[in-house]
C-alpha cells in the first residue's frame, strides 16, 4: 500500500516538473515576445481574451499567466479592465492541456514519443548557444510530463481488479445536486493541494479513464478545479497593490459565475457534451475526450456570456477590494510563495515601473534645489518643511533601490534566459546608479538649505551660473529618463558622452572662476566653498547619469 502510494505521488512529482520545465523553459524562448504581445494586445476585450488565451498556450500553465497579468496590473501596464479580458483568454487557452493530454496520453504507448524525445533533448542541454539549450530544456520537460502521465496511468489502480474503489466513489453518486456540489469541492480541494490546474486534471482524466468515476462526475470535479486554480493568482497578490488584488479577484469571481450557470443546467449541459462528440462517454476510454470538450466549451461559453459585463465586473472587484494607501505602489507580487509559479522571466514589468520611478525622483531632488537655491523660502518654518518633503523623496529612492534589488534577484532565483539576465544585470546597475544620482540630489537640496540658513551670499550672476549648470544637468537627466526601458542604440551614446563632455568642462570653467574671486576676496571663501560642493555634486550627477546610459546600452 505504502508503495503504490509513493509510486503514484512519484508519477504526480514527475508529471507536475515536467510541466514546470516545460513552463520555464517557453518563458525563456519567448518571454520578450509575449512581454511585447501584452503590452500592445490588450487594446480591446476581445484583444485581451486572444492574448490570454495564446499567451497560455505558449507557456503551457494558466497559473504562470494569470500570475503575469496580476504582476502587468501591479506594474501599471494594464488596467483592471484589460486584465479581466487576459484573465478570460487564459482560461480558455488552459484548456489546451486537457486536449494534449486527452489526445496524446491514452491513446498509445507514451514511452515511444517521450523517451526519444528526451534523447534527442539530452545533448542540447549542455550547447553553449542559449537557444538550442533552452529547446533542449523545453523537449526534456515535455518527456518528462507524458512519462510522468504514463506512470500515473499505471500507478491508478484498474478499476476491474479493484471494485471496491468503485464501491467507495458510488456512496456518493446518485444524489443529484448534492453529488455535484461534492465533487464539485473535491475538485478545489485537488487543485489547491496540487497547485496546478493542469495537475489536478491529468489526475481527473486517469480517473475517468480508468474507470473510478463516470462523465458528470468527472465534469463536477473539472468545475471544482477551474476555481481551485484561482488560488494561485490570488496568492501573487498578496504582496501586491489595489489593483492587483482586484484583479486576482475578478479571476474568482468570474470563474465561480460561471460554476453557477453550469451547475445550473448541469444535466443539460453533459447531455449536450454527450451528443456533440462522438463516442460513447460511459466508455472510459472515450472519456477523455469528451471532458476535454466540456472543459472547452465551458470555458468559452462562460466568456462569452461575461465578455459583454467587463465593467460591472471591474466595479464588483472595486467593491469587494477598497482603496488603501498611496503607498501600496512599492509592493510587488509575491515570488517568496512556494505556491506562486515562478514567471520571473516574464514580470520584469514591475522592476522596470520602479527604475522609472527612481528617474522620476532624481529629477524632482534636482529641480528642487535649483528652486530652493534660487528663490528660498524666507520663513525658516518652511525651508524647514521643503527639505523634509525632499528628504522623504530620497528615503523613498532607498527603499525602492532595495526592494527592486530583491525582486530582480527573485525574478532570476529560478532560471531566466541569458537575454534577460543580462538585461537584469543592466537594470541592477541602473538602480544602483539612480540611487546615487538621488543621494547626489538631497545633498544639492541641503546645500541649497545651508546656504539660507547661514546666509552664504554669492554674486547674481553666480546664482544664474547655478541655474544654467543644472538646466544642462537635467538635460542629461531627460536624456537618460526616456530610455530606461527602450534601450540605448549607438547614436545616443554619442549625444550622451558629449553631454557629459559639456558638464565636465561646464564645472571645470565655473571652479576656475570661484577659485579667482576666493583669491581676489577672502570674505567670501565659505559661500564659494559651498558653490564649489554645489558644482562638484552636480558633475557626479553627470558621471552616474553617463554611467546609466552605458549599463542600459550593454543591457539592450
């Protein structure tokens, strides 16, 4: 007993790591193009259903897509609206995998496709061209799930051999909606316990083909999963904000809708399944065909009948999520969850929201200094209250230095293809360089302060000297800001390299002629040495911001 238990639970381990191999390795092939589809694909509802569904058929799990999607509503890529158009696609782009397995798992000997696969699969692994190494990592992970299928086929026991299961699932048959419901709940509970709806079916499907359960039972437990596997986009939203947590919820809602009508008319509703496909559906080997085209043709029906109700839909997740704090913006999804599939290949989207935002800040430290030094506050209550405003702009640009570190971090933690590691590597100077620039900023902000404070008066024309250095600053500041996520070509390093060029020689020329008024007066040395703080703080400026350009361009 002990060992046909471990043997099956060894089938389900295989079964569900292939599909994780599999997974990871389409997310490394395509993981820019389906970034790319999400962001321009979504224009309309009917846009949103196509790109979740392909998108889920490219990476074979509706979890990782759903997970993406909640990562893209974080970010701000999305809007709540196009994610529930996404969520629906990717529940019918789900049902591919009970059409593969269906179609390919039963109906003949898997071993003879999967183990030359694997073979074939095997020498690609150790290729040193990422490409042909992330195939050969695709391929193993679909051998390794029909092996794992095939071995949960032969570890369920025949149900001719062993009538007493038979006997066990039958005490709770025959009670009509309260058999469904059962069973029904019993398809949650497989989900969640699996964590993978493409897991729990392949379990259901064995079941049905080996004969422990009849179609409506079956049908009731496919029900069960397509909520149980809700779980997992609500998981990721844990950690995420408002709108990420509506939009997991709208995946709830719209799937325990759907559960309503088809319980509903659950008897009409197999009857109709029966008829439509060919073969007899109490035959357990045509079962799992005909549980592939109820699980199809629940799925679309159910878009099809909410698809016109998107913003009602959207308005029930506002209700059922409250609006909190502004601050809820710096979290992210949830990737330390052992029950979140790891999509970090594909949800860069969050890390690249948070550089942007970083940019945004160093501008704002940079264009309130410039106003502090020129037009101060007169009231030291206000001065006061400026500077503390800014300082809280460069805590904020710590804290999100940190965060995005450890999220990139985690987003590569399970394996990402050498194009976006690179790109990550990149995107972790990046930050690196943008804190410094903001540090760069609130020391510019307490210059500015002190200079108020302790009343270090300089020339007019210096004031417009500081004025004209930090509009040449934010110049490259703007330069740099509008390619954080597009990419440096090699033109643009030219313009940066004679921009840092000009601020060099700015503050170089701007020094000599602080160093000749200091000589020619001496009253004046601590206003110029603090001109001199200002000039050196904003030519560092100048050298993150080429050093953000050039992490950028070897990162594209």
């Amino acid at each position: 007993m002990i060992g046909s238990t471990l043997t099956l639970l060894g089938s389900l381990g295989m079964f569900l790591f292939g599909m994780k191999i599999m997974s990871e390795a389409l997310q490394k092939l395509s993981g820019e193009r389906l970034r790319g589809i999400m962001r321009t694909m979504t224009g309309n509802r009917l846009a949103g259903v196509g790109t979740g569904c392909l998108v889920t058929c490219l990476v074979q799990s509706s979890s990782a897509t759903t997970v993406m999607i909640v990562s893209f509503v974080n970010a701000g890529l999305l809007t709540l609206v196009e994610a529930i158009g996404m969520i629906m696609g990717a529940n019918i782009g789900t049902t591919t995998t009970f059409w593969l397995v269906s179609l390919f798992g039963f109906k003949f000997s898997i071993s003879a496709i999967a183990l030359p696969i694997m073979g074939i699969a095997l020498p690609l692994l150790f290729v040193r061209r990422a490409r042909l190494r992330d195939t050969g990592e695709f391929m193993m992970g679909f051998g390794l799930l029909f092996l794992g299928l095939m071995f949960l086929k032969d570890s369920v026991p025949d149900i001719k051999n062993n009538p007493e299961i038979l006997e066990f699932i039958t005490r709770f048959t025959g009670y009509g909606l309260g058999s469904t419901l059962l069973f029904f709940i019993f398809g949650i509970i497989l989900t969640i316990v699996v964590q993978s709806s493409s897991v729990a079916g392949a379990i259901t499907l064995t079941m049905a083909f080996k004969g422990w359960i009849d179609f409506p039972t079956a049908c009731a437990i496919t029900l069960g999963e397509n909520v149980g596997t809700t779980i997992t986009a609500n998981l990721a939203a844990l950690g995420g904000n408002v709108q990420a947590k509506r939009a997991a919820r709208v995946h709830l809602v719209f799937n325990l809708i759907g559960v309503l009508w088809a319980i509903a008319i659950f008897a009409p509703f197999t009857t109709f399944i029966q008829w439509l496909v060919p073969g007899d559906a109490a035959d357990p080997n045509n079962m799992p065909l005909h549980m592939a085209a109820f699980h199809t043709i629940f799925n679309v029906a159910n878009t099809a009948l909410l698809i016109g109700f998107v913003p009602q839909l959207a308005r029930l997740a506002e209700r059922i999520v409250k609006d909190r704090a502004a601050t809820a913006s710096r979290d992210h999804v949830d990737y330390e969850s052992p029950l979140v599939p790891h999509t970090g290949e594909l949800n860069l989207a969050e890390a690249e929201r948070d550089v942007q935002r970083m940019g945004a800040i160093t501008r704002e430290l940079l264009t309130g200094f410039t106003e502090l030094f020129a037009q101060p506050p007169t009231d030291p209550a206000a001065l006061e209250a400026r500077v503390k405003a800014f300082k809280g702009l460069e805590k904020e640009s710590d804290r999100r230095a940190i965060e995005t570190t450890n999220y990139l971090l985690r987003c590569t933690s399970g394996g990402v293809s050498d194009t976006t590691m690179t790109r990550v590597t990149a995107m972790l100077r990046v930050v690196a360089e943008l804190e410094d620039i903001c540090d760069c900023g609130y020391r510019l902000v307490l210059l500015a302060e002190r200079k108020q404070r302790k009343q270090r008066e300089l020339p007019p024309e210096v004031r417009k000297q500081v004025a004209d250095f930090a509009s040449l600053v934010l110049q490259f500041m703007d330069f740099y800001s509008g390619r954080l996520t597009t990419g440096v070509p090699a033109a643009d390093m030219e313009t940066a390299y004679q921009l840092e060029n000009q601020i060099d020689e700015f503050r170089k020329n701007l020094r000599k002629a602080s160093m000749q008024r200091m000589r020619a007066s001496g009253d004046t040395i601590k206003a110029e040495m603090l001109y001199i703080d200002v000039l050196n703080n904003m030519e560092s400026i100048g050298n993150h911001s080429l050093n953000v350009l050039q992490a950028l361009r070897h990162g594209g």
